[in-house]
C-alpha cells in the first residue's frame, strides 16, 4: 500500500510551491488507494508559530487536500529522536563532536583556502567511546557517514541518481542543546509512520543519500523517493512573492476558486496528453509520477486567471452565488443566495474573472447611490439626454413587469424615433443612470434585476445629477 506525507515547517504561510508538494503526494497516494499523512515539522522553535500552523490547515483544507492521518507534531516525538539517536551512538554509526563553533569556522576557512569543500574533518571521528578527556565538554552527535563506496537510488521521475561517499561529511544528527537536526528527524518520522513514498522538491536531491545511510544504519525499509522539479517565474527565476507566491489563502481571498487553483498547481509539471481542464476525480484518476516532467515549471498568472474565469462560468450558478457572498459582505452589503443574487451571477461570470472582480461588478446592483463613473456621466448625463431619462421614466408607468423584454424593447424603439436617435443613444444614458458606468449585462436584465421601484428611483437621481 502507498503511504506518503506531507511534511512542512510552521516556519511561514503555505505557499504555491508547497501547496503544489501536498497536491502531487496527495494525488499519488489516493491514485493507488493508499493513506495521506500530515505531519508538521515544528522543531525550529523560535521561527515556528502556531498562525502558521493554522493557514497550513486552513490552506491545504481550502483547497481541497484532506489528509487521513495527522497532523502529528515532531515536537511531541523528541524522546524518539533522542533514543535513535542514543541507538547509533552505541552502534558505531555516531559519535560525540567536542569541536566548537571558533574550531569548525576555522576548518571552514582553512578548507576554503586550500580550495577545498567546507566538509567536517573528521577530528573526533576515532575518539574511543569512552574518552576521559573530554568528559563535561558539551557535545553534538555526528552520524560517521562512509569514506568510501556510492550511494544510489532510483528516483520515480529521474530516473537513478549517484552520489560518491567522499562528497558527504558526517552531518549532526543530534546539537549540543539536545535537539535534532531534519535529516535525522524526516528518517525516524518516515520510517516509523511507514512512509512508502516521498515525493517533494527536487532542493531535498542533496539530502537523499544522507537520509539513506541513516536508514540503513538504523535497519529500516528504505522508501521510494520522487524529486519533483522546483516552479520558476515567467523570468525562469525561482518562484518568489514578486511572482505571485504568496500565502494559498491569499488566493481564496482575491477570489481564486479552489477547483481551479489544484487544476493549475497540478498541471504545474504533470500533463496527461493536451488535457487542460480536470475534475478533483478526473485528477486522482489520471496523476501519476512517470507523467511529471524534469524541468521546472513556469508560475503563470494569467493563465490561472484564465482557468478561474473558466471555472466561474461552468460550475453551477447557485454554487457561485453562495461563494460570492462573503466577498460581497466584505464591501457591507448584505445578501441572501436567492434567485435574484443566482440571475447577477448569471449575467456576471461572462466577464468576471474572480470572485472578487464579480462582487465588485456587481456593486450597483444592491446599492442605488453608488458613483457614477466620470468619463461615462460626462458622456451620457447631459442637458442632451436628460429628455430621453424623463420620457424613460414615463414610458416605464405603461410596463406591468420589468422582465416584459418585449414591451421595453417597444418602449426603446418609440424614444429612438422620437428623438431621432440610434438605439445606443437611448440604451447608454438609461444604462449609466441604473449602473453608473458604460458595462454591464445586458439593459433588459439589469431594469429585470432591479425592479421597478429602483429602476424609477436611479432614473431620476441621474436626471437631478445632470447641471
């Protein structure tokens, strides 16, 4: 059974790229009918905090990602860490490290002159177990990494990768304060949660080998691993807030639905032939490892914006009117998901692109003293048109229903020969006055959405705005 994890550090906001980490193991995991672990690595005691925490939940639940075991905290695991740690000691596999931070500088500089790699010298590596002298001096614990030999593995999109043991130095698994370091910590947590497979960003390549040897070491299974290529900007630079990566939330509350949000982070380096547009199910159906790619993906804003238009105008209106009202609520107006608020969204998702965008169009249609754009009253509410309002007005008293579309198209046809205007010169003041600006949804639907009380009321407040 396939049993992956999604493992990050309450040490920020979730963001695109870790977001699209817990997609691809989550997709994977439910792909073969396995289990989905969270698990918050929280052991960076002065950066972690619990806000933090709390948008990773909100973040992966709003998108959609559920995890079936979790969330553990490796900060309630130190006793585990400690005894694995205690376990290599006494195996040979580790050893205690006397050398203090003004002795490993010196190393460093030392290495770096001779043009060498700033590894650790190995200085206590052969101290005997029971060395005297040193007996009271703080101490780390160093896991004694192999001289000599290869270590190699077969990554699930890369194909196998190699590492020479000379390349690796002997890592600190445990620090004089008595806490231990990640890739000591990811190996126990992998290893005794039964971690299967780990799929994350191909950054933690480096840290393979090393983990390797201390499951090795330790006598536990080895799992599958899978290094997914990092996103870039559209500038081929590593994704950053100046391209959008903000926290995930900070998308929901621009208006981003989650459907189209994990239909693009997972076509973020995953393809399954020219398909564009995937269902959650389509999604656990048709993702797996082989199908991503080996080159990082580019972030691309616009055509997130695209997909979430897409979204707005398929997914069924009613639902869109119940995700629109907190964004209407958040400019003070007050809604209900009725039939009327489920006929705005109708007639805005064509243009709107987010949510936001859509309550912000759709502003005048719950607000009678709303601004009138300037170009457009400069335009359209003139001493010229002020006439064509008022006969407006009065040719309303003969509509029964402001849905009769046939009898206020009649009403239009009669203003255009009376005042020898075109059909526009009557429809775009008429359309300023309810709306305020030059573009809306069609003049029929918005007079049928307002009603006629509104529709009277704004047609005369124009008249009396006109000098």
């Amino acid at each position: 059974m396939v049993k992956s994890r999604f493992a990050p550090s309450p040490t920020g906001n979730l963001h695109i790229g870790g977001a699209r980490t817990a997609l691809f193991n989550y997709l994977y995991t439910k792909h073969h009918g396995g289990v989905f672990v969270l698990r918050i690595e929280d052991t960076d005691v002065e950066r972690s905090k619990d806000e933090y925490v709390q948008d990773i939940l909100g973040g992966l639940s709003w998108l959609g990602i559920h995890w079936d075991e979790g969330p553990y905290y490796q900060m309630d695991r130190m006793d585990l860490y400690r005894e694995h740690a205690f376990r290599l000691l006494e195996a040979g596999h580790a050893y205690k490290c006397y050398c203090t931070p003004e002795m490993l500088e010196e190393k460093r500089k030392k290495a770096l002159k001779e043009g060498g790699k700033p590894h650790y010298d190995g200085t206590c590596r052969d101290l005997p177990p029971d060395d005297t002298g040193n007996e009271g001096k703080p101490f780390v614990i160093r896991f004694r990494s192999p001289l000599t030999g290869e270590v190699s593995f077969t990554d699930l999109i890369r194909g196998t990768i190699t590492f020479k043991c000379e390349e690796l130095d002997d890592l600190i698994i445990f620090r004089t304060d008595s806490t231990p370091t990640y890739n000591f910590t990811v190996v126990i947590d992998d290893a005794l949660m039964g971690i299967t497979h780990i799929v994350r960003g191909d950054d933690h390549i480096n840290n393979t080998p090393r983990q390797i040897l201390i499951y090795e070491a330790l006598g536990y299974t080895l799992p599958r691993f899978a290094h997914v290529p990092l996103i870039h900007g559209k500038d081929k630079a590593r994704l950053s807030k100046r391209h959008g990566a903000t926290s995930l939330l900070e998308y929901r509350n621009d208006g981003f639905l989650p459907e189209a949000l994990m239909n693009y982070l997972a076509r973020l380096g995953w393809a399954h032939g020219d398909q564009e547009i995937f269902t959650r199910q389509e999604l656990i159906e048709k993702f797996d490892l082989p199908n991503v790619g080996r080159s990082p993906s580019v972030f691309d804003m616009d055509k997130l914006t695209w997909l979430n238009g897409h979204y707005l105008k398929t997914l069924p209106a009613e639902d869109i009117a119940e995700r629109l009202l907190p964004f209407l609520e958040s400019m003070g107006i007050k809604a209900s998901c009725d039939g009327r608020l489920v006929r705005i969204v109708v007639n805005l998702r064509e243009r709107a692109r987010t949510l936001k965008e859509m309550a912000q169009m759709a502003e005048y249609f719950f607000r009678d003293d709303f601004v009138f754009d300037e170009t457009a009253r400069g335009k359209f509410l003139t001493a010229a048109t002020k006439p064509i309002l008022l006969d407006f007005v009065e040719g309303l008293k003969n509509v029964g229903s402001m849905d009769e579309e046939e009898t206020l198209k009649a009403l239009i046809e009669g203003l255009t020969k009376k005042h020898n205007a075109k059909p526009v010169g009557i429809i775009q003041p008429v359309r300023v006055a309810l709306c305020g600006r030059t573009v809306s949804p069609g003049i029929f639907e918005v007079i049928a959405i307002l009603g006629k009380e509104a529709v009277e009321k704004r047609l005369m407040r124009a008249v009396e705005s006109i000098q």
